[in-house]
C-alpha cells in the first residue's frame, strides 16, 4: 500500500490548526485511516464510505481518536437511515435543487483567514412558508454538509462561522417551529456531521425576535455562540469586514452567487448521492452482532477485573 493517503494536502495555516488543536501527527494519518477503514469493513451491519478523504474527515473531527471516530461515523448512517422521512431520499432531485436556487443560502468563497473557519451566509427572508419547509431546509443542510465532508478542509478543520440575517422572516415560519423536529435536526449536527460550529451571528432581526432569541440564549449549554446584532457595524466588528459579503459592505463574493455555485456543486455529486441510497446501517443485524459480542465476551473485562457473572 502506498505511505501517502489520498487526500488533500491542507495549506500550512490549516495544517498548523490540525497540528495543534486537532492532534494531528503526518506519520499517523496512514495507520489511522486504515484502522478506521479495517473496523468499517468488520462490522457486517455497517455499510459506509471508506476512502481516504471521506475518512479523514471523521479522524480529524474526533482528534485522531479511531474509536470516536468509529462511533460519529456509526452514527452518521444510522441517522441517515432511520431519519428517512426528515431526509426524503438521497437523490439530487428537483426539491433540492429549488432549495439551492432560492438563494436562501449561500457559504462565502473566502474562510475567515486560510487557517480559519468556513462561514454560511443564510437569508431568513428568503424562506417562502408555501414552498420550503423546515425539513427542507434541514435536508438542503445535510446535503451540503455532505458535500463539505469530501470537499471543504476549513470547515471541517477549523469550524464553520453561521451569519443568519433575519431581515423580513416570515412569522409563518416561527410557527412551524416545533421542538421534537428541531431536537432530531439537532442531533446530526451533534453528534453526526463532523464540523464544528464556532459561531452563530444574528443581523437584522426586530426588537421582539431579538428579545426571544435573548431567551433561547439563555437556556443554551453554550451561550458564547450566539451573538445578536444590534446593527451591521457591530457584526462587521466581530467578524471582520472584509469577509463579509459585499452585500453587506465587505469583500467575500457576493450573496448573489451561491445558488449557481451550490447548483453546480450538487449537481456535480449527483452520481455520489446516487451510489448513497447503499450507504446504511442494517438494525437487525447490528443487534444480532451486539447479542454475538455478548457471547463472546471474556470473563475477564478489558480492565482486568473479573465480569460480574448473573446466576438466576
């Protein structure tokens, strides 16, 4: 086998952030992906990707550690095999391609910096209740996210900065919100998609949202994420001008461009996702594996202390 892994070589200021946040070390990344990939093609129960880039996406997320990185990849397609009906198909179809066109979304050509986060650039106001659901606009966000596990090293080595600007949201849309949909949404950003989200930053909203966002901040585990902006100075301020979109007076592309781009990357991906619908894991035989682990199991814990035995 070949001493290099296929991916992508990272530029040096991103190389740097591996290096140092995420553990990486050059003459593991081999070994590792190959123990990742072994314990994959084990598990008769899971079918997933396994080449190199894919790999390493998961590797490089869970800091290098092969069992973390075996659970976010196990979970990842159990999600998307149990959350069907959230995720409507694996196929590039008309719907998504209408999500991507709406320019409810766009992710900004430039990081923050080479060695810094990917920022997404989403636009409330451009949601129509009639035409997009929240389960589209969540299945639009696991496509592209499975587009960045192939493609994007910022977003996946230094996070994702997500600038959402309320500016004429519609009140239909607050009140589809519902909290059982928005926990199972939440989990495959969680514990799924290998990411992590460094930022969230509000712009444009009214007094009354501000005031009920302030609430929401208040019960989040992680309250440093959430800024609410009172005006465009004060966000320019925090991210930096000129990675803001020119629309909003910075230098990083403007908004105007991410539904074409978007269109050309999916449909670039359209025999990926293709080949996706294979992708699964299979419940009946991952329980009949787990019962067959039991069995097996030695005496002896992996500690060294003797298993509790049950005589009934």
């Amino acid at each position: 086998s070949c001493t290099m892994a296929k991916i992508r070589p990272l530029v040096p200021e991103l190389a740097e952030v591996a290096r140092l946040q995420l553990n990486e070390v050059d003459t593991e990344v081999l070994t590792k992906i190959e123990a990742l990939r072994t314990w994959i093609n084990e598990q008769s129960y899971l079918k997933a990707r396994t080449d190199d880039q894919f790999l390493v996406a998961f590797l490089r997320f869970c800091k290098w550690d092969v069992e973390e990185a075996q659970k976010r990849i196990l979970f990842y397609y159990t999600y998307k095999t149990k959350e069907r009906e959230l995720l409507k198909g694996r196929l590039v179809d008309d719907k998504l391609l209408e999500s991507a066109r709406s320019g409810i979304f766009t992710t900004l050509p430039n990081p923050i910096g080479p060695g810094g986060p990917r920022i997404h650039f989403t636009r409330m106001g451009l949601i129509e209740p009639s035409k997009h659901s929240v389960s589209d606009i969540f299945r639009f966000h696991a496509f592209r996210a499975e587009v960045e596990i192939n493609s994007d090293d910022n977003w996946n080595v230094a996070g994702v900065v997500e600038i959402i600007d309320f500016t004429k949201i519609p009140y239909s849309l607050l009140l589809q919100f519902d909290a059982g949909m928005f926990k199972r949404m939440n989990a495959f950003l969680e514990h799924g998609i290998p990411a992590n989200l460094m930022a969230t930053h509000i712009v444009n909203a009214s007094r009354e949202t501000q005031f009920v966002l302030g609430l929401v901040r208040n019960v989040m585990k992680q309250k440093e994420l959430l800024h609410i902006h009172s005006n465009l100075e004060s966000l320019q301020k925090a991210i930096g001008k000129e990675y803001l979109p020119v629309e909003m007076g910075g230098e990083n592309g403007s908004l105007a461009d991410g539904p074409s781009r978007y269109e050309t990357q999916l449909t670039s991906f359209s025999d990926y996702f293709r080949e996706d619908e294979v992708y699964v894991v299979d419940e009946k035989l991952r329980a009949a594996s787990e019962r067959e682990q039991e069995k097996a199991a030695p005496l002896v814990g992996n500690d060294g202390s003797f298993r509790k035995l049950n005589f009934d």
